[in-house]
C-alpha cells in the first residue's frame, strides 16, 4: 500500500470539529470506501464495452444472494449473508484486484488483503471495525453457509458476465475450459443446482470456441 492508498479521503475536506468521535470514525470509512467504486476488476460488463469495479460487482453479489438464495444446498440466513459479500471486496481498496486467472498475483494475495483489511476496517469504531473483520474472515475461511454461499455467488457473478461476453477472462492466455471449472468449483460446494448451471456454461463455452478446449470436461462442478 502506497502513501496515498492509505491517506484517507476525508483528509481532503476534513469534516467539522464538534462532531461526535465516533460519528467522525464511521463517516472517515463510509468517505474512504467510495474508492471501492475506483477498483477495476477484469470482468467485462454485459451492458457495456468496459470492465465492471468492484463496488459494481459487490451490488450484483448482494442481488444474487437475494434471488438466488433458495438454490443453496443448506439453509441461509440472506441478510447475513449479503453482510458477507458487501464487505468481502472492502480489501481491495488498498490490496487491489487479483484476478482469478493471475497465479503470480495470487501467491501474495493473502498478505496483501490481511494488511489491508487491518488498515482500512481500523478506521471504523472497534467494536464495528472488529465486527466487519470477523465478517471477512468468515468469508475467507468458508466454514458456515453463508460463506460458501457467498464465495458461491463471488466466482458465479463473473462466470455469468463471461457467458455474456462470449468469453471475457476466459480468453486470457493459459486459460482453458478446465482451468476455469477448477476455478469456479467452490460453486458447487455450496449449491449442486448452481454448481450444475456453471458446469452447463462451461461446457456450452468450450463447445462454443469461447474457452480453450480442456483435456476432460466429465468431472463435476463440486468442492
């Protein structure tokens, strides 16, 4: 993280004094977050000929889990669990994008987004800076429903704007129709009838000349 990837935004137009400290601490996040709205990631848009940001991504996350919620394989608590999905991209604001696709990138992925989760959810009162860090966590370990129906809808989101595409990050360079049906089976771990429609996407892609033929396109889209 840079000097000025850290220095807040509401540094530029600093906020009256008198306000209660921690009015000013959860103003100070909300101002700092709207750089999530500046954070490209690679997935193109299906209403547009330009690449989606994360803060695009997270709203149609929270919208899937809504409409989508009844497909998973244990019972969700849906507020929960848009909790989840509207918090878990925060990171990227300091961390930035790792493209699924971008094995280098992902060997300091981990490093990266704890830093970066410590600095930016620290700008929050404790109490509410500690309670969106355990939601975070909780995505990143995937050990309730919830999470692994978020992480679910978290690689199902690009795999539909692919489709769409006719490709998108499907064409990048040594990708192929397998590499993405290993990328995307945490789909399956969550929802067998989801996990069915990304295998059906990928498959219908690979037949389509959208992906690169894989070697064996007969296992199944699970965890």
């Amino acid at each position: 993280m840079t000097t000025a990837e850290n220095t807040p935004l509401i540094d530029v137009s600093p906020l009256p004094e008198g306000l209660p400290a921690r009015l000013v601490e959860q103003l100070t996040f909300l101002a700092e977050v709207d750089k999530l709205k500046t954070v490209l990631r690679q997935s193109p848009l299906a209403a547009a000929a330009r690449r989606e940001n994360d803060a695009e991504h997270s709203w149609h996350l929270a919208l899937m889990v809504t409409l989508l919620a009844e497909y998973a394989d244990e019972p969700v608590d849906v507020g929960h669990t848009v909790e989840l999905v509207v918090v878990h991209d925060l990171v990227e604001i300091y961390a930035g994008d790792t493209p699924l696709y971008d094995d280098e990138g992902r060997t300091s992925q981990e490093e990266r987004e704890r830093a970066a989760a410590d600095a930016l959810f620290g700008l929050l009162p404790a109490d509410q800076g500690e309670l969106l860090r355990a939601w975070w966590d909780e995505f990143e370990a995937r050990v309730t429903p919830e999470a692994r129906f978020a992480k679910a809808m978290d690689r199902l989101q690009p795999l539909l704007l692919n489709w769409m595409a006719q490709g998108g990050t499907w064409r990048t360079p040594g990708v192929t129709a397998d590499t993405v049906r290993a990328r995307k089976s945490c789909i399956g771990e969550a929802s067998s009838a989801l996990g069915s429609l990304a295998r059906t996407l990928v498959d219908e892609g690979e037949r389509r000349g959208w992906v690169e033929r894989g070697h064996d396109n007969t296992d199944p889209v699970v965890g």
